[in-house]
C-alpha cells in the first residue's frame, strides 16, 4: 500500500512539474511560433497554434533592416565584459568579507544589497550626465561599466555565501605551507568553489545580456545591444508582432543555448553547500 501511495506521488508530482514547466515555457515557445506567420496571422482570433503558413520571410526582413550580428557581438561584449570584471573585483572583496570579516561587514553586505533595491531610474539623470561630460554614451566601455557596477552587489553575494561554505581549516593549512594571499585565493580557493563561480558567471551573464533599461537609456547605434536591437520594432504606428517576435527569437537564442547547456554546472552551483 506504501508502495503504491509512493507511485501515485511520483507520478501526481512528474505531471506536476510537466505542467508549470510547460506554462513557463509556453510564452517563448508562442514566441517562436509567431515568428513563423505573417503579420495578419500573427494578430488572428482565434489564434492558429502549428496549421499556418510558415514563412521566414521575418528573418529576412529583421536582418535587412538591423544589423543581427553587430547587436549580438555588442552583447557578447558587454555581458561577457561587465561578468568577468564583477568577478576580478567580487572574489577578492568575497573572500575578505569570508574570511577576515570585521564588525562592519555584516552592515557593508546589507548596503550593498540595498542598493539594489533603489530604481535605476532614480539615478538616470546624474549617470546620463557624467557619460556625456566623459564621451562614454554609445559606448560599450560605458555599458560595461554600469552594468559591472549594477550586479556587483549580486555577485558578492553570492560568492560570499558559496566561500562560507568552505572549511577555514583547509586555508590556514595552506598558509602554513607558506602559500601568500595571492596563491591562497588561485590555487587554493577558487579551484574549490569553482561550482559556486560558474553559477554566479552564469546568472550575471544572463543578467547582463536581458539588461535593458541602461542599454535603451545610454546606447543609440554603435554600442547597442539587442536589446535595442529589439526595442527597434516597436514604432508610433503600431508593433509589428511577427518581426518583434522574429528579432526577439534572434536575441533570446544564443542565451538559451548556452544556458541548456550549462543547466547542469548551474544547478550544481546553485546547490552548492546545501546537503552537508
């Protein structure tokens, strides 16, 4: 009878799951598809889900008039810039606050998450004028430089969670041995937490790539990413749902790529330190 109690739970809990997975995928997945139709199709009641004309006529059309490449390799840059920079500066400042904290850290960690909890907009004009007084708007060391500064307090965070789960014994023997700082924290730290890095890459990857509101504010055309590159199809005379759909299935691929790729090295590091 236990047996058979089990069985059912699996099963309740596996359609369970197939469901909201399929209700959280479901908007990309009508994305896709409405990529694929005409733009009268595209506004049809009653919708048509998979019996329509397919077309890619869409694609062509969002690469004749933008420029998929250069807004994609924009994006690369930047997410992949503003995430490498958040890690040179966030392993050390997490490993201090790990290891050699001070009675002030605990309050230092709290203001930095509060930062995040303040609008963007509420410093827009301010940004906006030392990027024009320094030539940094549409630029792509600019949007580096925010978008760096915009998930500094995430990245901390969560390195300085994933550092706390390391035993102190295996870095002081490691100082015993005479390794410095420097060694400590390449050869001994990171190969250790290298779960936990890879999953705090990944997320201020994604982060940084959707990051929409400093890239439409700061970027016009020479270092705007896709995100501009999809905001572009929304115009004073209506949107276009097939191309902004078709432009938006062209961002939103290479992340979703990568991500399906590395779901497992996420999890992992999303679990890392839970089960002792």
């Amino acid at each position: 009878m236990a047996r058979k109690s089990t069985t059912q739970r699996v099963v309740i809990s596996t359609i369970g799951a197939w469901f909201f997975g399929f209700l959280i995928f479901f908007p990309i997945l009508w994305m896709v598809l409405a990529s694929f139709k005409t733009e009268l199709e595209a506004f049809a009641i009653p919708p048509s889900f998979l019996f329509f004309h397919w077309t890619t006529e869409n694609y062509a059309t969002v690469q004749e008039r933008s420029d998929y490449f250069l807004h994609a390799m924009n994006s690369i840059i930047i997410a992949g810039g503003s995430t490498l920079i958040a890690l040179l500066i966030a392993i050390p400042a997490a490993w201090s606050m790990a290891f050699s904290p001070t009675k002030r850290t605990k309050d230092i960690l709290l203001w930095m998450l509060s930062t995040k909890m303040m609008p963007p907009v509420g410093v827009l004009v301010p940004i906006y004028l030392i990027y024009k007084s320094f030539g940094l708007l549409d630029s792509r060391i600019g949007l580096v430089f925010i978008l760096c500064l915009g998930n500094l307090p995430i990245v901390i965070w969560m390195l300085f969670t994933y550092f706390k789960e390391i035993p102190r014994d295996i870095l002081e023997a490691a100082r015993m041995d005479g390794a410095t700082i420097g060694r400590e924290l390449v050869y001994v730290l990171t190969p250790m937490a290298i779960p936990g890095l890879a999953s705090t890459l990944l997320l201020n990857l994604i982060l940084a790539w959707n990051e929409a509101f400093w890239t439409l504010n700061l970027s016009t055309s020479n270092a705007a990413p896709l995100t501009t590159f999809i905001a572009s199809y929304s115009s004073p005379e209506g949107l276009f749902w097939a191309k902004l759909s078709a432009a938006s299935t062209l961002a939103i691929a290479p992340i979703l790529v990568l991500g399906w790729f590395s779901q497992k090295q996420l999890v992992r590091g999303l679990t890392f330190g839970a089960v002792k």
